[in-house]
C-alpha cells in the first residue's frame, strides 16, 4: 500500500515584498466564505516547540477573477472559524491513532 504523503504548498508575498511558504492544512466553505488554514513550511529551531500549534487562517477571495487570501478581521468570526477548525483537526488527528 502505496502511504506517501504529498503537501499542499503556497507561497505568500507580505507587504514587504517577502516571500512565505506555508502548508495548506485544510480548508472550509461555509455561510460566511471560504477558509484556508495554513502553517508555515519554514521555521526557525526555537519557533517549532514554542509555536507548534501555530497555524494562520486566510479568507479566500475573488479579485478581477483571481484568488486571493486576506487576513480575517473580524474577532468573533476568528474565534468561530478556529474553534471549528480546531474540532476537525481533534478528529481527524484521534480518528489516525484509534486505526
């Protein structure tokens, strides 16, 4: 049985011209718009254990028909958005160790 793993990358550009590579580690469609939750690939030795939990959620938005990832401003819908996020990652991360 054929396990490997392939990462689903991209690259984004801040405000500063500076370039960032984070794995999209799931996403969500849902009433209030189009979710990316993505970790960084690139991270420093002291970042790993201190930010391990780390991860960025970006809305997905349709600009002169081309997608773009803006941060969310709204702290309620964050708050909403990283709470089911969280419960996916939960089950699927228990539903692995109980196979």
């Amino acid at each position: 049985m054929d396990n490997e793993y392939e990462a689903d990358l991209l690259t984004l550009i801040d405000d500063e011209g500076k370039e960032h590579e984070f794995e999209i580690i799931d996403e969500l469609e849902n009433d209030d718009g189009h979710y990316m939750a993505l970790v960084p690939t690139q991270q420093d030795a002291d970042e790993i254990s201190s930010e391990a939990e780390t991860y960025y959620i970006f809305e997905v938005v349709e600009e002169d028909g081309e997608e773009l990832l803006q941060e969310v401003d709204d702290d309620t819908l964050l708050d909403k958005l990283s709470d089911i996020f969280e419960t996916r990652f939960n089950e699927a991360y228990y539903e692995e160790d109980e196979e």
